[in-house]
C-alpha cells in the first residue's frame, strides 16, 4: 500500500457553494448590509475564522434569528472549532428537518468530534433525504474504509461511483480506498479519472506518484511528481509576481509556499526511492537464483547463461527506466544530496550481482547456500528500514529522514 490513505487524512469535500445556495434558499436575506458582505468576502477567501467572528457578532447586534445557523455552523466547522459548530448545528438540523446539507454538516462535525455512530447515523439520514447524492455515499464509504469487512465498504463505493462518476473528489476517493485495500490496479484507474476531471488537484498527482512507485512504474512515479512540483513552483512564482493581489489576501503566498515545499518533499522521495527501488528488484532476483541453484545444481554452462540474461535483463531496465525519465530528473537524481544515495544503491546492487555470479559459478553445500540466505535476509532488512526512511515512516526504531 502506498501513503496515500492516512487515518488522519479524512477527505471531506469542500462545499461551499452547495452550503451558500442552501443558504440562500432558506435564509435569503439572512444578515443585512456590511455584515453579510464581509462574511461572504471572508469565506470566498477561506478565512473562516473571521467570518465565524463575523456571524457571531451579527449574532450579538441583530440576534440569532438573522443569522443563517448552518452557515454559522459551517465556517466554525472550517475554523476547527468543532464544539462550537456542533452548537449551531444541532438547531440547524432541528430547524430545516429536511435539508440534507445540515445533516451532512452534523455528520462531518461528529465524526471530527470521533462521535463515529452518531455521525454515520446522520450521514444516512442525508442519504435517505437526497439519495442520489453519489458524495454521500462515498463520505459513507471513507468512514468505513479500514473496516476488515471490505464488501460493504465496497458496495458503498460502487454507488458512490454509479451516482456522480464524474465527480473527481469521488474518483479521487475511491482510489484511496482502493489502494488502501491493496486494490492497486482499480486504484490506479480511479486516480487517473479524478487527475481526467481536474487536472490542477496536487493530492490527486501525490497519490497517483506514491501508487505507481508501489505498482513498480517507478519513472512514472517520478514523472508525475515532477511535474506536480513544477506546477507549484509556477503558482508561487505567480503569486510572488502579483504584489498588490497577495496583498489583499495575506495567506495565499503563505499557503502557497507551504504547497511548494510539500510537492518538493514528494520528489525527493520518489527520486530517492527510484535507485533503492532498483536495488530491491536485484535482492528479488539473487533470492530466487539462491534457491533454484540450491535444490537444482546449475551446471556450469547453464550458470553462464543465467548470470549472463540476469544480468542482462536487468542492466536493460534499469538503463531504459533511467532514460525515459525527463532530463532534469536524471539530473536530479545525482544532484547535490543525492548522490551518496544514488551510488550506495548502484554499489550494493553490483554487489549483490557479484555475489550470486560467484554462487553460480561455485559449488556450494547447502549450508553454504543457507549462509547466503541470510545474507540476502540482512539485505532487506537493511532494504526495508532505509525504505521507511525514505518515506519519513518509523519502523524498528527509524525515525524520518531529514
């Protein structure tokens, strides 16, 4: 499984518009004059916290009933401010009964709250009020998604997807899902639509960059992180380049950074993993020659020719895999930082190469042959912890690269 899906990463779509026509079904007028103009220019922002501070004090001057509750409820939502949405949203459901987003927003505030019952209990009841509402279904789907239980995680996904296939917070959704669940190929497949339908979602690229390394596409992998690093270097530069925009609205520049260094981090894993990768595949391949040679005998003509495809093979991949990387990436991958990492996975590989040539060539007993073994074994382990800290995982006590 790639890092794609973490506990600690619930997708929850972004609705605002679908929260503001709502408002403005009900609440048309729901706070007059400078109060409700500055609430709206503050939240097309995604500054939700002052619009929250906003509402609130609307709230105070001109009483709780000129204040659309869902809405309040909403931007505390976006605020983390979890107990005081919840305040507003439980008389938002009790007010409009039959409005499915107050429902939603309940659910998404209780499950926040790890109030998890409670918050697929309103979640159902969103879906039983719109039920061709293909997001819900998926949000349904992301609560259940650890569950051991797959095919109602499964079943859940699958209406998601037959309800709004052309949604790509939906494709991008179930992806996760599926990759979490080791489904890699129709992950892949769903990551590839969400990245069709809106070409600009970094996370989409993050996770279609993690899945094609897991899938063993390891240029691919560094392809697309590449090119989602770029894209975000350009939007910094862009916003770097308005002045008087970033101005108006102080975060961006500051978010766009923060973006930037996250895609940077990105490329740096996958260019890392590139080389250890690699050098992974050649410890598959002196495991299985190790083992054919020790309950079949190679005799010494069959050993040239083994060791002469293996290694044959293997230099044709590793060559072809390097070249159909774009030219800045094979730069980058010996650039300043990298280069130890680069030629200490080439120089173990040549190693492990050399190694099981000489086990070819000789006659070895079978406890011989079980001492290469755990030799191969050292290998991945050291394999295996240098992986999880390339990817910034703890394992066996490794903590995250710096």
């Amino acid at each position: 499984m790639s890092d794609a899906a973490r506990p600690s990463e619930i997708p929850s779509p972004r609705a605002r518009g679908r929260v503001l026509q709502a408002v403005n079904k009900t609440w048309p007028g729901f706070i007059s004059g400078a109060v409700e103009g500055r609430a709206r220019d503050l939240i097309e922002d995604d500054r939700y916290e002052e619009a929250a501070d906003v509402l609130e004090m609307g709230v105070e001057r001109f009483g709780a009933a000129s204040v659309s509750q869902l809405l309040l409820a909403w931007c505390l939502h976006m605020a983390e401010r979890q107990e005081a949405a919840l305040e507003w949203a439980v008389p938002a459901v009790e007010e409009e009964p039959e409005n499915a987003d107050a429902h939603w927003l309940r659910a998404n505030i209780l499950f926040e709250l790890g109030r998890a019952d409670e918050a697929e209990e309103s979640l159902w009841r969103a879906v039983e009020l719109t039920p061709d509402n293909g997001r819900y279904y998926m949000q349904l789907a992301w609560y259940h998604y650890e569950d051991q239980e797959f095919t109602k995680t499964r079943e859940l996904v699958e209406q998601a997807l037959e309800r709004a296939s052309d949604d790509a917070w939906v494709q991008h959704t179930a992806g996760r899902i599926y990759d979490h669940h080791l489904r890699h190929r129709r992950a892949h497949a769903h990551y590839a639509r969400a990245l069709e339908l809106d070409p600009d979602d970094a996370a989409v690229r993050d996770d279609l960059a993690e899945l094609l390394q897991t899938r063993g596409r390891l240029s691919a992998g560094v392809r697309v992180a590449w090119e989602t690093a770029q894209a975000a270097e350009r939007e910094k530069a862009d916003l770097d380049a308005g002045g008087e925009e970033a101005a108006v609205e102080p975060g961006a520049v500051g978010d766009a950074v923060a973006v930037d260094a996250d895609e940077e981090s990105l490329y740096e894993v996958t260019l890392r993993r590139w080389s250890w990768r690699w050098y992974e595949w050649a410890l598959r391949a002196v495991l299985l020659l190790n083992v054919i040679d020790w309950i079949f005998p190679t005799p010494l003509a069959v050993a040239a020719v083994l060791s002469g495809v293996l290694v044959a093979v293997y230099a044709a991949g590793w060559i072809r895999s390097l070249f159909v990387l774009p030219p800045q990436c094979r730069r980058d991958l010996v650039g300043k930082g990298r280069r130890g990492h680069f030629a200490g996975a080439l120089v173990r590989t040549l190693l492990v190469f050399g190694g099981i040539v000489l086990v070819l060539f000789g006659e070895l007993n079978a406890l011989q042959h079980l001492g290469i073994l755990a030799l191969i074994i050292g290998g991945y382990a050291e394999w295996y912890w240098r992986a999880a800290q390339i990817s910034g995982r703890r394992v066996f006590g490794a903590g995250s690269e710096q």
